[in-house]
C-alpha cells in the first residue's frame, strides 16, 4: 500500500558490496524494499519432509490458487474414494445385478449413483430419492467415516483460510516507510532518521522500532561474511498513531560516527530498519521492514511536517509522506562536527550552522483564523497547505 505515494527518488535493488581486497561488488540487496529476504536456500536436507510435517505453515505460505486447488482436490477425492467404496460394497451385496434384492443404498444401482450418494452423504446434500438401508453394517460404517473425515476437512480449510486471510504480511503492508532515510542536525548533533507511517485508521500497541547496520564482505574464495550492528534509537517504544519520525544519534557509540558525506557514498552497507507493533483490531504481533543504501540517505534533508490542526482534530497530508527539504548541514562527520564544535577556535565558526527547525503551520477550519506570524528565517522549512 506504500507504493502509491510519490517518491522522492527512485532507486534500484542493487548496492556494493565490499570486498576482502577492499573494492566493492555491486550485488543484491540482503533485505529487499518490500521487507522480504533475497535469499535462494539449496540442498536442504529433506525438504518436502519439513513441508509436509507442518502442513498448516505451507498452506498459509503458498498462493490463493494453488491452495484452493488443494482444497477443491481434498474434496473431490474423498467424494471419488468413498464413491468407489460405495460401489464395490454394492457389487458385493449383488445391488446392481439384482433389483428384486434389499440394497445396501437406495438407488445406487451403478458408480456414478455411487459416486453421487458419496457427495450427497459428505455435503449433507439429501435429495430424498438415494439413502441408507439397515441390511448392510459395511455402509453404516463407511458412512460414519465419512461424515467425521467431512467435519475435520471443513475445519482445516475454513481454519487455513482465516489464517491466510488475516495474514501478518498482509496488515505489514498498511504500515509502510520512507523511500529514504535523512541525516540533519537536531539539537547540535547529526542525526540519522527515517519515517514510519501507518496507512489505516485504527491504531496499533507496542510499537518498538529497530535498526540494524548490515555488512558484507566477499572473499577472494567466494565466501560471504555478514556482520551486524545494533543502532541506538532515541524514543524507540512509538504509538503509531500518526506517521513518526524515528531518530538514530550518530554518536561515539555508533557505526557512522567517523563517517562524512564522501566517506558514505564510499561505504558498502545496508541500513536495515523494523517496527514490530500489535494490531489493536486482532490481538496479531506484526513486523514491518525494509532497507536502506548509503545512496537513499539523503544528506543535509529533513521531512516536510505532514499535521495540520483544525478546532476539532488533527489532520495528516499523506502527499507529503516521502517529501524532503534541504538544511544546510555540514558536510563533515559527526566527530569531526563535535571536535570542531566543542573546539575554542571553532566554537563560533560560521560553517557549523545551528541546528535547523521544522515550523508547522496550524491550520483553521475559517481561512481568516490562519496564523500569519511564521519567522522567516534562513534555517526554517515552511509548508504551506
């Protein structure tokens, strides 16, 4: 549902990787735009076994026309099986031979009479002209077996159809984020962030965003190594009421702290980014992901403020979802930024610029009620209605 908003850039699902003599390797991404996994698994050891064992997984797994020509097979041949077992009973009992005996089966006098007494018994169909008798125990039997596999058929498929129809991925494409991440100044410090937004109206619990640095190094033997690192979120526990700005610190502690501008479009890594919340409407734990190149972190942007408040609600322009603006930002690294900047000489040094802020203007429902006195100042990003 993410991808019908407009997009700042678009950008392709390839980056470097780097490699043990130091040189990248454009390859493919570890963790696609959409959240899924680029991986191609070979020479399981028993597959199908794995399959098989938990078939309730691979049922949700597979498509919606694959699986309801997996349930449309179930019931035909049980109809096809317990019809043949019908007729051979009927054989058996001399039915089709001889009109003058007591049948086992009211009118089923050939297979496909067997086959349709088969479906009428497991759809509890009852036409009224076929029927049981009280001369034959094999088919009083054979009846109640099939009745009882009927019942354990119609639950597992209205049970795997519930399951696929209130699937996980499908409420993770409501909750969708930015086609970039930005790196600005918040507070005097370089901050890297990105934006999370939820695209329906009912609200969501226990939301918890994560971030995750991934690299990889490919050997000279063809071996590929992925290191992970854990980015420290400010205000990470998020009630996702509105779109949300998640905030990463570029501090002493974090990966990109020795990084500029140059030194980030050099690097070869993937910015892997998740929120895990639970829907209020279901009670289901879900996990929304995707990630992000050195390319799609746009240096010296912010987000343009999507609220506007009337007198009775707030109101979220998602047009402005992906939307960035440009801040000044100095192109150095955070500790460089912070040396500088904590430096006596340095201190005052017009190329460290404040930190830029964000003005949103409030809207009214009466256009004369529209507040006219938003500075104009260098460092602001306005957003007109």
């Amino acid at each position: 549902m993410a991808t019908q908003y407009s997009t700042v850039q678009r950008f392709d699902d390839t980056l470097s990787v780097r490699t043990e003599d130091g040189w990248p390797s454009a390859k493919r991404r570890y963790v696609r735009r959409d959240g899924s996994c680029n991986m191609l698994l070979r020479h399981i050891p028993e597959e199908w076994v794995h399959y098989v064992t938990d078939i309730f997984t691979t049922l949700i797994e597979i498509r919606w026309r694959v699986m309801l020509l997996i349930f449309a097979l179930s019931y035909i041949l049980s109809w096809l099986g317990f019809g043949i077992l019908f007729w051979i009973i009927a054989l058996a009992h001399n039915d089709l031979r001889d009109p003058t005996n007591e049948p086992c089966m009211y009118e089923v006098r050939s297979f496909t009479a067997a086959f349709l007494f088969s479906l009428e018994t497991q759809t509890t169909i009852g036409y009224g002209s076929r029927g049981m008798s009280e001369s034959c125990m094999e088919a009083i039997v054979l009846v109640t077996i099939q009745d009882v596999l009927s019942a354990f058929i119609d639950t597992f498929v209205i049970g795997i159809a519930v399951a696929k129809m209130a699937s996980a991925r499908k409420r993770a494409q409501t909750v969708g984020f930015t086609s970039c991440a930005v790196i600005n100044l918040r507070d005097g410090h370089l901050c890297l962030s990105w934006r999370v937004g939820d695209f329906r109206h009912n609200h969501m619990v226990e939301g918890t965003a994560q971030a995750q640095i991934v690299r990889h190094t490919v050997h000279t033997t063809g071996k590929v190594d992925i290191a992970y690192k854990d980015l420290r979120i400010q205000e990470r526990d998020i009630l996702l009421a509105v779109p949300t700005v998640i905030i990463h610190k570029i501090g002493p502690d974090s990966p990109l702290f020795r990084m500029s501008l140059l030194d980030l479009r050099r690097e070869a890594f993937e910015l892997v980014v998740t929120f895990t919340y639970t829907d209020d409407s279901t009670g289901i734990l879900h996990q929304t992901r995707t990630s992000y190149t050195p390319n799609e972190i746009l240096w010296g942007h912010v987000f343009q403020e999507m609220f506007r408040t009337t007198r009775r609600h707030y109101r979220v322009d998602y047009a402005l979802f992906n939307q960035t603006g440009k801040v000044h930002v100095p192109e150095i690294s955070a500790e460089d930024y912070h040396r500088a900047k904590c430096s006596p000489r340095l201190k005052h040094s017009p190329r460290l610029p404040k930190a830029p802020t964000i003005t949103v203007e409030h809207a009214s429902e009466n256009e004369n009620d529209i507040e006219k006195d938003i500075k104009n100042d260098s460092n602001t990003l306005k957003v007109e209605e």
